[in-house]
C-alpha cells in the first residue's frame, strides 16, 4: 500500500478519535458524575469484549488447523511446532516492540489498585493482545482469561485517566473491564461480576454494582452476538443431579482441594527454577519451549486452552482425546483412558508453568478448568470401573470438578459456582457444585492463606486482601510517613557538637553516621536529656555515651505493616529507616497511626 495512503488513512483515524475525545467530554460536562459512569463501563465493556473476540477467535482457528493437518499426519507434530514458535515470537514481541515492559499475571491488577490508585500502563490496553495470542493462540498451554482481564482492567483504567475522573471511579472503572472480560470469555454475565467482585474489590459498595452489572451484561452481549458459540466453554445439555451420590461428591472436594495446592505449588517452584536460570531470554524462551513440545506430543490435549477436550471428555465419547496419539489404537480400553486423562491432569501444571515461565504470556485460569474437568472424569470414571458404583455421571463430575480446582487455586468460589452454573446452561448442578467448590476453597486455605496469583503480593503487602486493617495501613503511602530531614552527625564529633545541633534546630532525633552514610547509632534528646544540661557531664562525656546503638531498623522496600510490627516488637515509638544499606530517614509509630485514621475516614466515606 503506498504511503501517501496509508498517511490519508491515519489521518482519518486520528482526527474521528478526536471529534469522539471532544464528544466525550462536551458529555461528561452535560451529564450527572454518576450516568457519565455508566456511560464509561458500557464503553469500556464494549472494547473488551471485542478484544475478547479477536483473542479467543484467534486461537480457536490455530486450534482448528492444527487438528485438521494432524488427521493427515495421524501424530501430533504441528501441535509441537507451533507452541516453541509462539513462545519465541512472544519474546521477541516484548523485546523490540514493548521494549521489555509488560506486566504478566491478574495480580498486577491487584497491585495497581492497592499501590498505584488504580493506574495501569497504557500499553497494557494491546500488550497482553498480542502477548497472549501468541503464546496461547499458537498452542502454549495457557489460558486467555488473566490476559483478557488485565486488558479490560486497562481499558478501564486509562478512560477514567483520559476524562479525569476521582480514583474511586478510576478503580470501578478497572473492576468494569475485568467483570466484562470474565463475562465475554465464556458468556457468563454473573461470573463476571462476582470475579470482579470476589477478587479485584476486595472493599465494595452497594454503588457499585450497577456499573459493574451493566458492563459484564455489555460483554456477554457482545460475546452473544459475534462470537460462535463453539469458540466459547459451554454445556448446552441440562445435567441433572442425584442426591445418593453427595459422599462422591464431598471426595471429590477434598481431592480438588489437595490438587489445587499441588498445581499452586509445582507452578511456584517451576517459575522460581527459570527466575534463578541465568540465560539470555530467547535461550530460556527454547529452554522452556521445547519440553513442552515434547510433553504436547506425548499429551496432544496440552495445547493451547484446551477448552476443546474438556468439551469432549464431559461427553459421550471421552476416548475422542486419544485421537493422534500414541496410544491411540488402545483408546477403547476404559483403563488405557483413564490413565491418559491421569496423567495428563498431572502434567499440566508443567506445560503451564513452562509456558509461562520461559517467555510466554497467559493464566492459570483455564488450566485451572482443565485440571478440574480432568480430576472429575477420573474420580467418576474410576469409581465406575472398580465397581463401587456403576452408575456415577461421568459427566456431572467432569463439570463439577473444573469448579473445584477454580474454588481452589483462586480462592473464589462464589466465582467458581455461578461461572459453571453459566456456561452449563442450567442451575440444577447447584447443590454439587457448592459442595465441591466449599470443601475444595476450605482444604485450600487451610494450607495456603492467599491464592496462587497473589501469594507473593500479599506477603509483602503489595495487594488488599479481606483483612479490612491490613487493607488500609497497605494503602499508607510510606513516603509520606518517613522524616528524611534529620541531623546527622560523624562518629569522630563531640557532645558539644550536639548541643550546638540542639540550639540551632528543632528536632530532638539525630542520626550517627559514618563517612559512607552507614547508621552507627542514635541519638535522642529525651534520653540523654540529664547529660545535656549538665555542664560537668557534657565536659566529660564522650559522643558514644550520648548515642544508643541502632539495634533494629526496617528498610525501605519493607511493607508499613511489616514497619508497623517491628515497631510494635521493639517497644519503640521510632525506628530509622535505611535504603541500600544507608540511613534514609526516621519512621515514627505515631506518624503511622495519624495516617491510619485518615485513610480509615476516607475509605468508610468513599
């Protein structure tokens, strides 16, 4: 196309996009703060929901042309090939083209509403587009949903920058684009607001259902009317349940709950493995790559979402996903079967954790359903074959099992429920899938206090979880709380240098420090009060006598919470504060817990 075009065609655009920003705003002036709100999620919805579409249809038709290619070829080489070229292509894409900026995972949501007032990267509006279609688009075993969530969360977000809106309506915005890309991705309207809810509005008002509502109704809609209904996880066939076997479902809970902690765990020690790994990221991107290759060949139902199998193993021929395979000639042998899908549960987390980790972009969302359809099979499908009841709906299991594993690893099991309750196309799997989804969330947390996404976040007070005062001393900026005008003196001054610091200032706190800023000790005018006003002592008192070693000190890189413990371990009313090693700065309880109360008014009337 000759550029003189291709100018004409950016010109159009921007000045449109223009004329739209003036539109927006001459709105914003006529309309009330709370319609213009429910203007921007309807807006904000709608762009998630086709950036739903063009991820999910994307990776839908790779899915489709590497079975087709595969029937010829009767082994899975394509399925390989294309997930170490998508990884590889991912990396590149970071590298050249985001300049290696890209925040990965759902957490980063959290983080930027509990550390950032709900800002997220501009970028991140068509990052994760073009990370995640690579990576899962050409196979890697991830999902879509934590790439789709975190683009809606920054569609959200800069609307609410771009039409300057308060960050109370700045975070409810972010929370709208996450509740429509939850709803768009599997045309569950009421899943997406309980996600948002559940999971990035940790503190939420009753005023904020409604914008909520009305974006993940904007992105079910959108996902109705283009989407077919074959890209999307659905069970149009009503299932139904019977009572008599709630003790196989109850097994089923505490089953998914160990697993959930099993995928929680592997997945950490997998990313913590490539995080120590010192090579150059396209070499780490092959290190990763071609493993998984081998375990996609081995396992065909690894690639990509995976969506696909789960769909066929919740039907009436489950032995479909030992098609191209290895075994496939041993696919009508129930055990052979069983073992496959056993297996493959198990490896899982692998695949995922070396998509992830060696480059790629996705979640752990829709491993999360696979694991879950998978545990499910083989917990009904074995109490079958062994004759402990012979009657057991494999399918119900396969179902109820992807909400248990979800429950598990994401600590959302209102989530959980109501999402397989959607995409079921009925409710009567209700009374099971509480029954899974509560044993599996209990067993989890009994172990694991925080979910997988945001264990790391939270032990560093880095995100708000549903402790309402660990919430608020989080949201202390520690900046703010810190006093870095303070005196400081060398170790080789005399007590007359301190009486000379004390006439001419204020403070009654001064730091030692030596020639490289390193803290030697403290100095506080209240202790050494006896001395100061003592001619004789002063005369014959050394500047050690005067200072009090500086036994504890907090960093700062330390969360206030962790500050406030320390103060509270120590006794102490202050302690200093050090960065890299060197004094920074004094950091006083007192000062903490003005700020408290604030930021406890300020939420209580937002």
């Amino acid at each position: 196309m000759p550029k003189r075009t291709i100018s004409k065609i950016r010109l159009f655009f921007r000045n449109n996009f223009r004329r739209l920003e003036t539109l927006f705003f001459l709105l914003k002036s006529l309309l009330s703060e709370r319609h213009f709100i429910y203007l921007s999620c309807v807006l904000v919805s709608i762009s998630t929901g086709f950036a739903v579409i063009i991820l999910k249809g994307f990776a839908h038709n790779v899915f489709r042309f590497a079975t087709y290619v595969n029937s010829y070829l009767k082994l899975p080489y394509i399925n390989s090939i294309l997930p170490v070229v998508g990884i590889v292509l991912t990396v590149w894409v970071v590298r050249k083209v985001l300049n290696n900026k890209i925040e990965k995972g759902s957490s980063r949501i959290l983080y930027a509403v509990a550390k950032k007032g709900g800002i997220i990267p501009r970028a991140q509006m068509y990052a994760q587009i073009l990370t995640s279609s690579l990576t899962v688009g050409l196979g890697g075993s991830a999902g879509l949903e934590s790439p789709i969530t975190i683009t809606g969360a920054a569609f959200g977000s800069n609307f609410a920058q771009k039409y300057k809106l308060s960050k109370k309506d700045r975070i409810l915005l972010l929370a709208c684009g996450v509740a429509a890309g939850i709803a768009a991705a599997f045309n569950a309207p009421i899943a997406g607001v309980l996600f948002a809810i559940e999971v990035v509005l940790t503190d939420v008002t009753i005023t904020a259902f409604i914008p909520i509502m009305i974006s993940a109704a904007t992105g079910a809609l959108i996902s109705t009317i283009v989407l077919n209904e074959e890209v999307l996880l659905t069970f149009p066939k009503e299932q139904s349940f019977d009572y008599h076997n709630i003790h196989y479902y109850v097994l089923l809970g505490i089953l998914a709950g160990f697993v959930s902690l099993y995928h929680a765990r592997t997945f950490q020690r997998i990313e913590e493995h490539f995080a120590r790994t010192k090579m150059g990221q396209y070499r780490k991107a092959l290190y990763g790559a071609i493993p998984l290759a081998f375990l996609i060949f081995l396992f065909p139902t690894l690639f990509g979402e995976g969506y696909e199998s789960i769909k066929i193993l919740s039907g009436q021929h489950p032995e479909v996903i030992m098609n191209n395979t290895l075994v496939d000639e041993f696919k009508d042998n129930a055990w052979i079967l069983l073992l496959f899908a056993g297996i493959t549960m198990m490896l899982k987390v692998f695949a995922t954790g070396l998509t992830l980790s060696c480059g790629g972009n996705g979640g752990n969302f829709a491993p999360s359903l696979f694991v879950g359809s998978y545990l499910g099979f083989f917990v009904a499908k074995i109490i079958n074959l062994t004759g402990l009841d012979k009657d057991l709906p494999v399918g119900n299991f396969t179902i109820v099992g992807m909400a248990g594993i979800l429950s598990g690893l994401f600590h959302a099991p209102l989530t959980a429920i109501f999402l397989i309750g959607e995409i079921t196309g009925g409710y009567s799997l209700m009374l099971p899938l509480m029954i899974v989804s509560s044993i599996s969330f209990a067993v989890s947390k009994q172990f694991e206090v925080h979910s997988m996404d945001v264990k790391h976040l939270a032990e560093t007070g880095e995100v708000f979880t549903s402790d309402k005062d660990r919430n608020v001393l989080n949201s202390i900026d520690i900046l703010n709380i810190i006093k870095t005008d303070v005196p400081t003196l060398l170790p080789t001054q005399t007590p007359d240098d301190v009486v000379q610091l004390l006439t001419s200032t204020n403070e009654s706190l001064f730091a030692v420090v030596d020639e490289k800023k390193r803290l030697v000790g403290i100095i506080d005018f209240n202790a050494i009060r006896h001395i100061i006003f003592s001619p004789f002592k002063i005369k014959y008192s050394k500047l050690e006598e005067l200072m009090a070693p500086a036994t504890e000190t907090v960093s700062l890189e330390d969360s206030v919470e962790m500050i406030m413990d320390k103060l509270e371990a120590s006794k102490a009313d202050y302690l200093p504060i050090l960065k890299d090693d060197k004094f920074y700065g004094f950091v006083q309880k007192s000062k903490i817990l003005n700020d408290y109360r604030e930021k406890h008014i300020e939420m209580i009337i937002e």
